[in-house]
C-alpha cells in the first residue's frame, strides 16, 4: 500500500517537473523583448489601474504615451511629479496637469447617508474603504489616493472628495528642484573622485 | 478493409458523424467566443489542432507507459489534465512570439483551451476505446479538424448575420445560439455516413 502510494506520488512528481522544465526552456526559446520604453514608463506610473487618463489602466497608457499617441500629462493619482518623470524618460517638454490638482484630495463617506452597499468597496482600486454589508463604510484617508472612481457607483451620493489633511505624521520636507539637486549631486560626485 | 481505409474512416467519423461540438456538445466556450470573426477563429483552430493532436498522442503514451505498468488508472485525470495545460502553456508562448497580432485577438480563448472540454474528452475516450498509438493520434487529429470546420463555418455565418436585419430580441447571443442548434441540427444529416 505505501508503495503504491510512493509511486504515485514520484511518477506524478517526475512527470510535473519534466513539464516544468519544457516550460522553462521553451519560455527561454520564445523569450519576448518587451518594449523597454513603455516598461520604464509603466514602472513610473502608480499603478492604480484607474482609468482616469483614458486608458483601461497603467500598462495601456504607458503603451501608449510610448508610441507618442498619448501625451505625458494624464496620469491624475501620479500628478506633477510622475507627469516630470515621463517628460524625463520620453525626452519631451514637461506639460501641465490635466486638471489643475493644487491640493491631493482624499474621498470622505458621510456616515450616516451610507446604506452599507459595498459598492464603493469594489470600486475602490487601492482597497482603501472598509465595511461590511449594511454596515457603515469608511475611507482609511492614508490609502486613498483621490482617484474619485468610487464617486459615480454610490447610490445614494454619499462620497465627498476633501482636501487631504495634512498631519504631523505624514509631512515631509518639499522635494527639492531636482534640476539643482541633480547639479550639485554631479559636483559633490566629481569632488569624491578627485 | 485496408489500413488507409481505416483511417479514412477514422478522420471522417470524428469530423463530420461524432463531430465533438455539434454533436458531444463538447467545446461550446471556444465555439461561441471566437467565432466573431473569421480571422481569430482559423487561428483558434490551429492552437486547437495543435494542442489536441500532441495531446491525444502524449497521453496515449502516458497511459500505456505510467499509468498501466504502475497501475494508477486513479491519476488519469489529473495526468491527462497536466499534460494538457503543459501544451497550451507552450503555445501561447510560441504564439505570443510568432504573431503577436493573433496573441491578442485570441485573447482570453487562448489559456482558456486548458480548460476546452472537448482536449480532455479526446484524451480520455482514446483511452476507453483502447486505440492504437496511430489510431489515437489520428482520432484526436480528425475531432480537432472537426472542431475547426465547425467553427471556421460558423464564423462565416456570423459574419454574414452582423449586417442582417435581426428582429430586436434575437440579436446577440439568441441568434447565435439559434444558429449553432441548426447547424447541429444540419450535422446529424451526417450521422448514417459511416458505421462506428
């Protein structure tokens, strides 16, 4: 009986690892090179899937603005700095945000409007809204990334976007000018070498 | 009756009389969702043919040369299975490479032929008929010729019916399944063409 169990279990092994390793040599035989352009610019993106540029995600658009039919300045979660980091891959001017974003905005759920439709759950790219069903919903502020897409699925109009508060906790020094930073980084460089 | 004989039998049996669609029912998923356009629909039938002749052939050999000699009948499924998704696996990749043109308009179809019942039901009804290594390879060969006649037919005919004027509540998936039924219907006119 515990042979027969042994065999079965190394023939059924043996079998899933020849296939494994066909798999592997042929995905090394079949390798695809990517487009390198629009992988740089896809791992630049924040990967929220949100559709807000237009594009059914960040790989599209990133294809897309690869190709040059698409113009840097879409991505809204993103805002100025990642529109200032495509610029950079894509070689091209910087442009303005779509929409003027002056302050990140957070969703807010006015508790008691909410019926506990959990369909602002699923909305919800970043998973940043809680709840159960028939239960109050509520936004965890530090996740949300202020793509609106749970706006238009409420039922009952629940959901103002508000101003991102900012805590003591979360602030952070202004990034610098990255122009001047990226000089004085090549000073400070060549000084080390000399 | 001649070994060609035979085998001419064979082919024609499993594409036209047990056609694996029309008639086992076996397949519908792939039938239905690629057969919009002509185009997707003859490259699905080459992944098809690939895939159900090498895996007819591989586990006719792996029945007769793991599974009987160890006597594990019991993991028949889940070897056939494997060796299915195996093969699938290897030609998305080979199609993502050669034409990646094809690779997107098969889309979704293309992984999803692990799952295409009629792989599997080729695979496990050589074995019941205990055929011949050739006989199986034939076999799987003819239902996967039959497969893709029956689906490169069938988008011809949807193609024709996106211009026709369909009453309201037909359009979309009633008309479509209403014409497969017929066309089913048309392939038992087949079914006294040969004795099997």
């Amino acid at each position: 009986m515990m042979v027969q169990l042994f065999y079965a279990l190394l023939a059924l092994g043996l079998f899933a690892l020849f296939a494994g390793v066909v798999l592997a040599i042929s995905s090394k035989v079949f390798h695809i090179e990517g487009d390198p352009l629009s992988d740089k610019i896809d791992a630049l993106l924040p990967q929220t899937q949100c559709g807000q540029c237009g594009y059914p995600g960040c790989r599209p658009y990133a294809d897309a603005v690869a190709a040059h039919t698409a113009d840097v300045n879409h991505c809204v979660p993103g805002g100025e700095r990642t529109m200032l980091a495509i610029a950079d891959v894509m070689g091209v001017e910087p442009k303005a945000l779509d929409e003027e974003e002056a302050m990140p905005m957070v969703a807010f759920i006015r508790e008691d409007e909410c019926i506990g439709c959990t369909l602002c759950i699923k909305a919800c790219p970043v998973d940043a809204i809680v709840g159960a069903p028939k239960q109050y919903h509520t936004v965890i502020s530090d996740h949300c990334t202020g793509c609106v897409l749970c706006l238009e699925p409420c039922p009952v109009d629940c959901i103002d976007m508000i101003a991102k508060p900012e805590l003591l906790e979360h602030w952070s020094w202004p990034l610098p000018d990255t122009q001047r930073a990226q000089v004085g980084l090549e000073r400070r460089e060549s000084h080390h070498h000399d | 009756m001649s070994a060609f004989a035979d085998f001419a039998v064979i082919l024609l049996s499993a594409v036209l009389v047990n056609n694996y669609v029309l008639t086992k029912f076996l397949g519908i998923c792939p039938f239905l969702g690629v057969s919009g356009k002509t185009e997707t629909a003859i490259g699905m039938s080459f992944a098809v043919m690939f895939v159900m002749t090498l895996a007819s052939t591989a586990s006719w050999l792996v029945q007769k040369y793991i599974l009987l000699p160890l006597d594990l009948l019991y993991l028949q499924t889940i070897f056939f299975i494997l060796i299915i998704a195996t093969l699938v696996q290897f030609i998305e990749m080979m199609i993502h490479k050669v034409s990646p043109v094809l690779y997107q308009g098969l889309g979704i179809y293309l992984p999803l032929i692990t799952t295409n019942c009629a792989v599997l039901g080729v695979a496990l009804l050589n074995v019941q008929q205990e055929n011949t290594f050739m006989t199986s390879a034939l076999y799987g060969f003819g239902a996967a010729l039959g497969f893709a006649l029956v689906l490169v037919l069938f988008s011809g005919l949807r193609e024709r019916m996106e211009g026709a004027p369909v009453p309201e509540a037909f359009k979309g998936s009633a008309v479509t399944l209403i014409t497969a039924g017929m066309m089913s219907l048309a392939f038992l006119g087949f079914s006294g063409l040969v004795k099997v």
